[in-house]
C-alpha cells in the first residue's frame, strides 16, 4: 500500500501518461486542477451527495433497525430481505434502477400515473438526478447498518427501560433519555463509515447518468476516473485523489475530535 501512495504524491507534480517516464513539472497540475471550473463543480456535488446520503441512512437505518428488534412475526425473514441489496452488485442494482426510474415506461413513472404524477424526468433532470441516485446508494447500504445497529440495541441492558417506565417515562422520553445515548458510539461509528463511502461514490453515477446532465452527478472519484483513465492525465488525477484524501481526513479528524462532547462510551 506505500508505494502506490508514494508513487500518487509524486505524480501530483509530474506528467505520465502511461507510457515513457514521469516528468517532473512542479505545481502545473495543482495550476490546472484548481482553475479548472469542473473540480469546483465535483466538489459541490460530492458534498451534496455526502449531504442527502448520511442523514438519510442514518434514519433509515435506525427506524427499521428498532422495528425489527421487536418480536415480531417473520422477523428474521424480513431481516434477510432488507438486507439482500447489500449483497447484491452495485453495477447490476444501477441497471435495474435505470430501468425504474425511466422516464416513459419505468415501474415508477408507471405507478405514479395513478396518482396523476406523469413524466417525472428522474435521471434527467439537473434538480432530480443526484437526489434520485442518493435514494440507490440509501437503498443498498441501509441494510448493513440495519445490523449494527440491532446490535447496538442488544447491547443495552433492558433493566434501563423498566426502571424508565416504573418511574413514568413514555416511549419518547425512553427513546431519547436511554436509547439514543446509549447508541452513540454505533451511531458515531455509522457517521464516520457514512462519510467515508459518500466521499467516494463512483459506481451509481457512472452507470446511471455519466456525470450528467449538465455535469449535475459528477463527483470527485468520476472525475479522477475520467482524468486518469479516459484521458490519461495521470498526474492531474493524482492532484485529485489527494484532494479528496484530505477532504475525508478533515472530516474524519473533526469528528473524532469532537466526539467526547456526544458520545457515551459508559456502559
């Protein structure tokens, strides 16, 4: 792993494109990359993305995990099944919600028309396309948070809830007096691998829009995608996977630092 790293910094201040040698350059391609309008747009739609995404399975997440930490009928089975899109590949997944979110003959336009909701233009729209692949990316990792966090709510002690409740605590007060504080550290943990993942989204836009329209999906791992191994502009590529090194490392970093303020290690 420390050679490619190495090798990624040297290149940050070379041209290579993929034949002959490196050739040092100094700061042309920082030059080039921070001047190019196209990395600030990568930049505000990665964040964006990062932005609907964490929430989203956050709260997701959590609902269903609760839901299902009840002894309820087929329990296990519905377990499997929020669970299977997370097994299921990314590539193949962004197909099938291709065909879904299609504008003329989609299973969703389709069902909506019932409802008088036509022509919605969900891949297509500047407004609607980075939203409408957040929704895949929450469909397929909801479910391996979903098991984290039924862990975590099997790790605190049900003595908590009925001396809650002896003492006249409702669902609400429980739920925020024992349960969140309790999942702090699973929910810290989900934050941070949250982070990590929508920080390097490349698979979903790829196969769903290519970037667009109007570049409105291109994030920062498709544009070092594009850079790199379409155009061969391996040191401008370089300058930014560093960029988006140090953007997960701040993030990671701030939070970490902050953590002591709200999250409860006291079991």
């Amino acid at each position: 792993m420390l050679f490619p790293i190495v090798f990624s910094l040297f290149l940050c201040f070379s041209e290579w494109k993929f034949t002959g040698s490196p050739q040092f350059i100094g700061l042309a391609n920082f030059k080039t990359i921070f001047s190019d309008k196209t990395t600030l747009t990568a930049f505000i739609n990665t964040l964006l993305f990062v932005a609907i995404v964490v929430p989203l399975n956050l709260l997701f997440s959590l609902s269903f995990a609760m839901l299902l930490d009840r002894k309820i009928i087929g329990r296990t089975i519905f377990r499997t099944l929020y669970f299977l899109p997370n097994v299921t590949s990314s590539i193949a997944a962004s197909l099938v919600w291709v065909w879904i979110y299609n504008q003329d003959f989609g299973m969703l336009n389709s069902f909506l028309s019932r409802f008088g909701i036509n022509g919605i233009r969900w891949l297509n729209s500047t407004h609607l396309a980075l939203p409408s692949i957040a929704i895949v990316v929450v469909w397929q990792s909801v479910g391996n948070n979903i098991i984290i966090f039924l862990a975590g709510l099997n790790n605190i002690s049900s003595t908590l809830y009925e001396a809650a409740e002896i003492d006249g605590a409702n669902w609400w007060q429980r739920f925020f007096r024992i349960t969140i504080p309790m999942l702090t550290p699973t929910i810290f943990f989900i934050v941070i691998m949250g982070f990590i993942g929508a920080f390097q989204i490349f698979n979903e836009p790829y196969v769903m829009t290519v970037g667009g329209p109007g570049r409105s999906t291109f994030t920062m791992v498709l544009y070092l995608y594009i850079l790199g191994f379409q155009f061969f502009r391996m040191g401008e590529a370089a300058v930014v996977s560093w960029m988006l090194f140090l953007m997960i490392a701040a993030v990671t970093f701030v939070q970490f630092r902050f953590q002591k303020k709200w999250v409860n290690y006291d079991v």
